[in-house]
C-alpha cells in the first residue's frame, strides 16, 4: 500500500515538472511573439523620470498623516 502511494507521489511530482516545463517554454515562445508582431510597445516605453526629493518627501508626509489619522480613530 505504501509502495502505491509512492508511485502516486512520484507521478503526480512528474506531471507537474512536466507541466511547468512545458509553462516556460510557452510563455517564452509567447515573448517572442509578440515582440515579433508588437516591437514599438514593449522596447519603445521611455524610461521611468526619476522622483525629485520633493516628491519622495511628499509621499513620506502623505504616509505620515495618514498613520497620524489611523491612530487617533
């Protein structure tokens, strides 16, 4: 009984590398894809704009007042 549940294991762990397997090398020939039919929307985006120090501090106010507020209700 034992030995059957081990074969059970050991099939159920192979369908699911096999599966994961056959995942990734779809999702790779997906990429291809659609850099093959769509090139200017995926290698075209400008990069991010970096955040002045203004804007990072800003942020850091929101937060702050936003946890001030939490505590007090």
């Amino acid at each position: 009984m034992i030995l059957e549940a081990v074969k059970y294991m050991i099939l159920g762990m192979g369908v699911v590398y096999v599966f994961l397997i056959v995942m990734v090398y779809v999702l790779d020939w997906q990429h291809k894809l659609l850099l093959k039919f769509f090139p200017e929307s995926f290698e075209d985006t400008p990069p991010p704009s970096p955040t002045s120090k203004r804007d990072k501090l800003k942020k850091v106010a929101a937060i702050t007042a936003a946890l001030h507020h939490m505590k007090k209700s």
